[in-house]
C-alpha cells in the first residue's frame, strides 16, 4: 500500500486574470528588454499576443516562453516584426 504524498499541490488557478499574470511572469524572467513590449490577453482558453518586436527571433522567444501554460488551449500570434527606428 503507498502512502499518500507528503504535499498535495494547489491546482493550477485558469481564469483570465491569472493566466495573463503567469504570462507576464514568463516574459519578464528573460534577459531581453524589448519583451516589455508585448501585450498579453486570455480569453476562452486562447492567449494573445500582440505588440512590437524588433526581429523574427525575439517573437519565437516570445511566443517559446508562454507556450504549456495552464488553461491556454492555444496561442495566438499577433506581434508586429519592425527593426528599431
């Protein structure tokens, strides 16, 4: 017979508000400043993305570091790729 974990974790809270927060962390915790741009939504289990970036690789950065989060059914590319003025 197993004995029953020590600690239970907490369920994973899905509604709008948290997951756009969770996203925001996600962002923030990498080492590229122009992801401060970015503009995160939820609505219906898709997160969307939106804002400037300056190049096609910082967008997959992006995009790499919301994906598997809790209660996002699907992301929804909507960045703008322009290079600095």
């Amino acid at each position: 017979m197993s004995a029953m974990p020590a600690h239970i974790p907490k369920p994973f809270l899905t509604d709008e508000s948290s997951v756009v927060e969770l996203a925001y962390q996600r962002l923030r915790r990498l080492p590229y400043t122009c992801l401060g741009d970015v503009v995160c939504m939820h609505h219906r289990g898709a997160l969307v993305l939106s804002g400037r970036l300056p190049s096609y690789y910082m967008r997959q950065i992006a995009l790499n570091a919301v994906t598997g989060l809790a209660g996002v059914e699907r992301v929804v590319d909507e960045i703008k790729v322009a290079p600095p003025i």
